[in-house]
C-alpha cells in the first residue's frame, strides 16, 4: 500500500499519465466529431497507423516536425474523404466502410513502409518532439499541450458556434438542417474528414513524441480505445477526456506495479489487463445514462423526413 501511495504522489507519474493520453485525446476529438455529425468512423485504428507512419517518414525525409504533423493531418483526411464519400452521400454501412477504412490503411501504409525502405530491417530514427521546461508544470511535449488545446477548442466550437450547432444538429436531425437551408451533406463530410485527420495526429503523436520511430504495432488498439472513450464521455469532449486521463492513469499505474514486490508475485498479464478490465467497467457504468444521437449511423437522403 505504501508503494501506491508513492506512486500516485509521484511526478513521474502523472507526467506519465499526460504523455498516454495525449493521443487518446487527439484520436478520441476526432471520433466524436464524426459521431457528433452522424457517421460512426470504424476506420480510426487504420488511419491512427497511417497518420503515425506519414508523420514519422515526413520528419525522415527531412521535414520539420511542425509540418510533418500537417502531412499526417492531411493524411488522416484523404481516408476520411473516402469514408465519407461511401457513407454520407451513398448511405453505404458505417460499420463495413469503417472496417474496410481501416484495412485500406493499415495495408497501404505497410506497402508505403516497404516502397520507401526495402532494404531496411529495422526502422530508422528521428529527432522527435522535446519536452518543454515550463515553469510549475511537468515537463511534456508540444503535442500534448496541443492535444489538451485542441480539446478545448472542439467544446468551443461545438457548444459555442453556429458550426458546431449546426454539426451537433445533424447528428440530432439532419431534416432540421436541411428545413433551414443548410447542406447535411456537406457538413457530415467535412466532420469526418476533420476528424479523421485528428485521428492521424494522434498516431502520429506516437512516432513524433512519444517515441522516434515508427512500428506497425505501435497503435495496439488504441483506436479502439477511442470509441469507447466517446461512449463514456457521452459524446462530451469534457468528459471524453477525463476518461482518456483515467485509462491513461490505469496504463500508467499498471506498469509500475510491475516492478513492485506485487509484480513478483502475479503474472505480468495480470497487470496488462487491468487497465482494459478498468475501463470497461468505467464504461459500463457511465454508459448507462449516455444519450446517443439520435441521427448516429442514420443516412440521411436529401428530401426526406
């Protein structure tokens, strides 16, 4: 008991905690954008991977790490383009496209890998991201102070804007939208091809900050992790992100524990898994009052009530 206590008094610790959520927070944004408009993207997994490896041989190639980020934004939304493109014009199913999103990117980014580097075994590194030396706060990098920005301007934008009322609407009732002249069509595009492109960010915070190269299994169902973390905010960003912080704390816990005198006693796989058994029950009990669009994975043809 006197080890956790330690631990969770500890900066390391919750230094720690900020640096596992950062891209939660990012990819979890972007989730929420695209549900918030109406379209459950399924393809976050894939275009995490894809928006870490675009970042990741951007900043290789010789790029400042500033634009390399841009280059996995921009990434992130060219697959969300396609998504949209089958899901809110052509009303095809959000759950295959997104599966189907998903595959696309992890598949062309694996052939992008192989293209650029054939000869190489294993993959190069980067100079990524340093941490920053502010002044009373714990030292972090760009992008996690970015990450938490960009929260708080997705809940200005959604709660404060006539943008984001008329994106919260469609997700609601896209038949008001339209009553009042404006183009469902266009404004579920642009949310998932926004969010989609947040969504690469936060794959590409993993080889730009958090680590200096790029590997296929780096993503590790993180994406996942994003979608039940929308669910568990309610479709808030607010509260989206305190559960990003709360598995990260898991995450981070869970790793020290292994090297206490409990790690020497349990399996190493007991430990692994509390951070998801955790969340799940997290999950489970903040769902229960979770409001869930009313217009989420609903097509919307123009003209219709």
């Amino acid at each position: 008991m006197t080890e956790l206590f330690e631990i969770l008094l500890s900066a390391s610790f919750w230094a720690a905690v900020l640096r596992i959520a950062s891209p939660l927070i990012l990819a979890t944004m972007g989730e929420l954008i695209c549900e918030r408009a109406g379209v459950l993207n399924l393809g976050i997994e894939g275009i995490m991977v894809a928006g870490a490896f675009a970042g990741w041989i951007a900043a290789y190639a010789g790029l400042p790490l500033w634009p390399a980020v841009v280059v996995a934004f921009l990434t992130g939304a060219g697959f969300g383009l396609i998504h949209g493109a089958l899901t809110v014009p052509f009303g095809l199913s959000q759950h295959v496209v997104g599966l189907g999103i998903t595959l696309l990117a992890t598949s062309a980014t694996y052939f992008a890998y192989r293209v650029a580097l054939p000869e190489v075994s294993s993959p190069p590194r980067i100079e990524p991201f340093q941490p920053l030396d502010l002044p009373g706060a714990l030292a972090q990098t760009p992008l996690t102070y970015a990450a938490f920005a960009i929260a708080g301007l997705t809940a200005l934008v959604l709660y404060r804007t006539p943008l984001g009322l008329s994106l919260r609407a469609v997700g609601e009732n896209p038949a008001a939208v339209e009553a009042q002249g404006g183009n469902v069509t266009a404004l579920r595009m642009g949310a998932v091809i926004a969010g989609s492109g947040l969504m690469a960010v936060g794959g590409a915070f993993l080889t730009l900050s958090a680590f200096n190269s790029f590997f296929f299994e780096m993503v590790n169902g993180r994406g996942w992790i994003c979608i039940a973390l929308v669910v568990f905010g309610a479709w808030r960003p607010g509260k989206a992100v305190l559960g990003a912080l709360l598995f990260a704390a898991f995450d981070a816990l869970q790793i020290r524990l292994q090297q206490t005198d409990l790690g020497a006693v349990l399996p190493y796989q007991v430990f692994l898994m509390t951070p998801y058994i955790l969340s799940i029950l997290a999950l489970v009990a903040m769902s229960r009052s979770a409001r869930v669009p009313a217009a989420l994975m609903v097509p919307y043809r123009k003209g219709t009530r």
